[in-house]
C-alpha cells in the first residue's frame, strides 16, 4: 500500500511540472487576445509622496491587427487634450498647449504615473519573453497561492530589447491563465514595479481587465490604480490612429 501512494505522488508532482512556462505564455496571450478593436475610458488615479493625489480621465483606442493605439486625456483641465499615439514602430506624445508630437520610448510614464506607454500595447508575452532557466537547465516555476488562488509563479527574461522592463516575475491563476500579479525589475536586478490585476471581465468570450494598481518599487509610496469602463470591441475606424485625429480630439 505504502508503495502505491508513493507511485501516486510521484505522478502528482510530474502532473504538476508537466505545463511549462512557455506554455503557461501561450495561454496568457490567447485568452486576453482581442478578435477586433478596443475602446474604453481610462481613469487614472495617481498617488505621489508629498504630491497627494491626482486623477486623470482619459480615452483610449486599441487595434490589435497593427498594434496601434490612441489616447487623449479628457481630464483634468491643466492636461486637457494632451494624448499618446503607437502606430508602426512609433510612439508619440502629443502636448496641446503647444501642438507638438514628441517621439518617445516605450518606458514612458503616462501623465507622470506609474504607468508606461509599454503596458497599453497589446503585443504577445511570447513574442517579448522566454522563460528564465538556472544553470542547469531548469526553469523558475512553482505552484503557490496568492490570497485565495491557486497561482503558477514563474520567472521570464527579454528575448528583444525593446522592453520596458528585461525580467518579470508571474502569478498567473490556474484556474484561468489570468495574470494576477507581476514584479518588474531592471537589468540591474532592481525591483522597480509591481503591478496588480484586481478585475476582469468577460466579454465575447474575451477576458478585458477592468481594475490594476501599478505600485512604484523604486520610489515607495507611489502609486497609480487604473479603472476601465465602457468597454466597447466594435471596429475602428483606420483614421483613429493618426496624428491627425488626436490633434482633432485635444481642440
């Protein structure tokens, strides 16, 4: 008897590192891949030490086919009309008072918060990371729980140097493939953020995150929590992801 618990064990554990991070990637990018375009508002609510808060509304346009997006800030009035453009290989930063396009990386902070111009883009996990592997081969992947959820926690690396961050760690539900949470660190080793996704919901089959909070490792006690709502899938028209078109939507 005791021969065949041991047996039993054994197969648990194989059952257990039979899915692989790669494959945990493959999963996460098919389950919040979009079949047609995105729109919502974007509320931003930014936590700074000796700054207080600040909120900012915007609105935001995704398409997924060519890995554009558009947003303009709505509010508050002293950014008003300010916006990002990603189209081609391009990011801009769009400033109203002056009507100027600045071309920048996509590291930049979105109105000075805690989030980047990389986290809005929708390009596939597998396509930026691999999987992280010691010396011997072995990847850095474990079963734990995060709160409630039974989590794999897994390490990845940069496969392409056009990252905002070259290491991430996951906690990604079992359940679901939804990523719950994730630390981003610095080639340097430095944990610079850790980003929580608290909501999501369903939608033509298609899970839409709608609450996260992007907490600053670096600078402690900063803070951004993003709500989306009114989310839409309906297509795009092309001449939203033009320069044109947000200079039309900050007048």
């Amino acid at each position: 008897m005791r021969k065949w618990f041991l047996v039993i064990a054994l197969f648990s554990q194989n059952l257990v590192h039979a899915v692989g991070v790669n494959q945990i990637l493959q999963e996460i990018d098919k389950r919040m891949s979009q079949v047609s375009d995105f729109s919502a508002k974007v509320a931003l609510t930014q936590q700074k030490v000796g700054q207080g808060v600040k909120n900012f509304e915007t609105l935001f346009f995704r398409r997924d086919l060519g890995d554009e997006f558009l947003m303009v800030t709505t509010a508050p009035q002293s950014e008003k009309g300010n916006g990002y453009l990603r189209t081609g290989n391009n990011f801009w930063m769009y400033r109203q008072n002056t009507r100027t396009f600045q071309h920048i990386n996509r590291d930049e902070s979105i109105n000075g918060t805690d989030t980047k111009a990389g986290d809005f883009e929708r390009k596939k996990t597998t396509e930026l990371y691999k999987p992280f592997v010691d010396a011997n081969g072995k990847e850095d992947l474990v079963e734990e729980m995060l709160g409630s959820k039974k989590c794999y926690k897994f390490t990845v690396v940069a496969k392409v140097r056009d990252v905002t961050y070259p290491k991430q760690v996951y906690w990604v539900e079992k359940d679901t493939f939804l990523q719950l949470k994730v630390q981003s660190y610095s080639l340097s080793g430095t944990l610079m953020q850790t980003g929580y996704f608290i909501k999501y919901t369903k939608i033509d089959g298609k899970y839409i995150l709608l609450k996260g909070m992007f907490v600053d490792e670096f600078e402690k006690g900063n803070k951004t929590v993003m709500d989306i709502s009114g989310v839409s899938l309906k297509k795009l028209d092309s001449k939203i992801f033009t320069k044109a078109y947000l200079e039309n939507l900050s007048k």
